[in-house]
C-alpha cells in the first residue's frame, strides 16, 4: 500500500504552519492534496424473519384469519354437535390446519434461509469486488498524485536552473 503523508508530516517536513497548508488545500494552490476516507466495516443487511410453531411472522395474519371464520362460522350459525358448541372445534381445527399449511409450505418450499444464505453470500461476493475495484483505483489515484507532485517539483527546478543558465549568459555576454 502506498504510504501518504499527513498534514502534521507535511507541516514538520516544510516548516509551513498547519494553517498554511489547510488555506493552501482550501485554494488548491502549491501541494498537491488527496482526501482520503478512512475504513468503515459495512454489515451486510442481515434480517431474518421470525418463526413461530414454523409459521413465518408474515404468513400468521393468515392463520388467525383462518382460526377467526373457523370459530365464527358456527358461532353465527349456533351449531352443536353433540351437545358441545362447534366454534369450539373449529376454530382450534381451524388453527391446526392453518400452521400444518404453513409449515407444508415452508418444508416443500426450501425455506427462506436457504435464499437469505444465498442472496448474502452474493452480495458478500459484490462487496469484496467493489471494494477491490475502489482500492485500485484509490492506489492509481495517490501514485498519479505523487507523479503530479513529482513533475511539478522537477518542472519548478527545470524552471529555476533555465533561469539561472539564461542570466548567467546574460552576464556573461
């Protein structure tokens, strides 16, 4: 990884104030400057639903639906049967049935850990891509930058020795 500078370095090295450098960036005048990000870790969105009696926590709406018309039905209706009031079966029926359903449905599926299992370890492979990809162009950025410094540096001594070299011919001719 390529080694940067910081602006307390910069400052010790040169000898220029922090002020200086901080209005010189400001400006973009001088040095040549790169902000950088510092590393944050991401979390990948984890959300896994919950499950009760092997119903999913969405899919209980349904059940108690289920469980409500099964117990109201007869209730509205007043059936018995042998003697005992029939909401009372049906509606635990009802509710038996309901969970049976979606744990069937739940097992014949595959189950949604299986694609939350995949769809994370998609995104984790996305993720390490994109973060490969920003840290190349992160390193191309900074070594394009010391390039940059590298030519103005040597550009600022080409300029300063044709100086000295055409009033040093001046004076002499």
């Amino acid at each position: 990884m390529v080694e940067m500078l910081t602006p307390r370095d910069v400052s010790r090295i040169t000898g220029l104030s922090l002020e200086t450098l901080a209005q010189w960036r400001s400006k973009k005048i001088h040095l040549p400057y790169l902000k950088t990000m510092r590393h944050r870790p991401i979390r990948p969105n984890v959300y896994l639903p919950v499950v009760k009696f092997g119903v999913m926590s969405s899919d209980w709406k349904f059940v108690l639906g289920a469980t409500f018309v099964g117990y109201t039905a007869p209730f509205l209706l007043d059936l018995k049967l042998w003697g005992v009031k029939l909401e009372l079966w049906t509606g635990v029926s009802a509710a038996a049935f309901a969970v049976a359903f979606f744990n069937w449905a739940r097992i014949a599926v595959g189950g949604y850990n299986k694609t939350h299992d995949l769809n994370l370890r998609g995104n984790r492979i996305n993720y390490e891509r994109a973060v490969k990809a920003v840290a190349q162009a992160r390193d191309a950025t900074i070594e394009a930058a010391k390039l940059r410094a590298v030519a103005a540096v040597g550009s600022a001594v080409d300029h300063n020795i044709a100086c000295d070299m055409e009033q040093g011919l001046t004076l002499r001719y």
